[in-house]
C-alpha cells in the first residue's frame, strides 16, 4: 500500500546553473527495484533570458536524466497561442513537435525540445512578449514532470510545461504550451539514485526553483 | 577556463550544495549534446530527402491537371528540418 505523497526538497538556485541534482531520493536501502509501483512529481519554475532568434529553436534546452534507466522513446507537442487576443481558440503549433526513440535521456532537446525561450522586448518589427513587460526581462515558466514506475511496464514520465515561450516574429504570438511524454522498458527494474536536470545549452538563471516529491510504499525519512 | 556550477539537493539530509561540475560531468554533458545535434542532422538530412520527394509528387500531380488546392489535399506537408546551432551561455 502506497504511503502518502511526501516532499523531497527544495532548490532555488543562488547562481547561474548547469545541472540541477536530488540525490538519495529513494529511501534508504530501497532503490527502484525495491517497488512495484511508485510516483514522483517533480516541478520547475525556471527562467531564462535567453532570446532566441525566431521563438523557436535552438534556445536554452534541458534534460532530465535518470540514472541507469535510458532508452526512452519521447512523444512531444508543443502548444502555439496563435492568436488569444481575438479570442480564437488556441492552436496546436506543427513546430517543435517530435517524436523519437532511444534516447538516453527523457525530455531531451533538440529532438524532444524541452524549451525555455523568450521573445523580444519591446522590438515593433519582431513583436512583443505577452507574459512579461519591458522592465522585466526574462522569460519564467513552470514544468511539471510526473516520473512513474508500474509493475512490470517499465518507467514513464509525463511533461508538462506552460509559459516557456514567447515568440518574436509575430505581433501577438507565443509558445505557451508544452507536453510530452515518454516510456522506457530498459532498466526498469534498476537501481537510479539520482535525478538529474540538465541544462543541455544554456543554465537555468539563479532563481530558479524546483520542487521534488514521492509517493512510494516506504517513506523512511 | 572553470566548469559549469551544479547544484545538488540530497533528499535525506535536506541539504543543498554548489559546486563545480567535475571535468567528467562536463566532458559527458558536451558529450552528450553533440551527440544530440548528430541525430537532429540525420533527421534533418531525412527530411530534406523526403520533402524532395513530396516536391516532386505535388509537381507530377499538378502537371496532371490538378489544382494546388487538390494537390494539397493529397500531398503531405514538408517535413519539418531543425535548425542545429548550440548557444553558448552567458
């Protein structure tokens, strides 16, 4: 019987950062193996100030890496606010979206973009920025992972991102929407110890936050 | 030249360090990202085959006598091609 939700940790990054850790998040003397089924959630708040040069990629990319579980086939949908301010519905963008296979890392840009960008401020020929204003100059979204382990159906995670890009080239469009999701049967009965965020090409800028939590059948702490 | 900052919350201490990343978590994650831009260009060179491809058929289909509407109805969209270009941080 699983226990109750119960919370991890905490970081809120005090520099510039490359690579974000939660180390020992299995109880102690457990690891994966050790469960049947478990949850983790997993939620970021980063920010960038990084302009990409049309709101789309290349841009500050991540990645979520478990240690000893790869081989993750990724789906991946992003949602473009074509046009909010009219009150048309939104969109589902054909860019970046992506689909591949056997990746060693879950989430991981270019293929499966896991984006954080931001427009141009205040620039009439490139459009202007709708979640942030000219004397803010960066762009925070949040991401949200749910990381799961089912018996014998290997590991899962889901993504989803919601403000973690604006778009320039456009008078009122951006990137507000993200999800993904992926799978993976290698390793599903291995032992990771840790869970590591990567900032593949760019760093999440100080101030970051990210926030871990674990519904296992052992909370030992 | 120092390496990339890391920062590591230990779940069963609470604790959180800074540190640098060592020269082997630097080297695995540059590593790691041209590994990435290579399988972006495979697919990019792909695409560009298959969308070659697409061109040719909505030509064929359009000396047939079909309109661009027809033909696009018919034919699927280009694939997308990615650009490939790291940033360097600030």
């Amino acid at each position: 019987m699983a226990q109750p939700w119960q919370f991890l940790g905490y970081q809120k990054l005090a520099s510039n950062t490359a690579g974000v850790y939660f180390t020992n998040w299995f109880p102690a003397g457990t690891n994966a193996s050790s469960y049947w089924d478990f949850n983790y959630k997993l939620v970021m708040e980063t920010v960038t100030n990084y302009s990409g040069a049309n709101g789309s990629e290349p841009g500050p990319y991540y990645r979520l890496n478990i240690n000893s579980v790869y081989n993750w086939d990724v789906v991946a949908y992003s949602q473009h606010d074509d046009n909010q301010a009219s009150g048309t519905p939104y969109q589902w963008s054909a860019y970046p979206t992506a689909t591949t296979n056997g990746r060693p890392y879950a989430f991981e840009q270019p293929s499966t973009t896991w984006i954080m960008n931001q427009g141009t401020n205040n620039d009439a020929a490139n459009g202007t920025r709708r979640y942030a204003s000219g004397e803010d100059d960066t762009q925070w979204g949040t991401t949200e992972v749910s990381y799961t382990k089912q018996h014998s159906t290997g590991h899962s995670m889901r993504m989803n991102s919601f403000n973690v890009q604006s778009r320039v080239n456009g008078t009122n469009q951006c990137f507000n929407g993200y999800q993904a999701t992926c799978g993976t049967l290698t390793g599903y009965n291995v032992a990771p110890a840790e869970l590591y965020i990567n900032a593949a090409n760019w760093q999440f800028l100080a101030g970051s936050k990210f926030w871990l939590w674990g519904c296992r059948t052992t909370n030992d702490y | 030249m120092t390496n990339p900052i890391v920062s590591s919350h230990d779940c069963s201490t609470g604790i959180t360090t800074e540190r640098e990343m060592t020269d082997e978590e630097t080297e695995q994650m540059r590593a790691s990202t041209q590994e990435s831009l290579k399988q972006v260009e495979a697919e990019n060179a792909q695409n560009v085959a298959a969308n070659a491809k697409l061109a040719t058929t909505r030509e064929k289909f359009l000396g047939m006598g079909l309109t661009q509407e027809e033909v696009d109805l018919i034919v699927p969209a280009d694939q997308e091609v990615r650009p490939v270009e790291v940033a360097v941080a600030e």
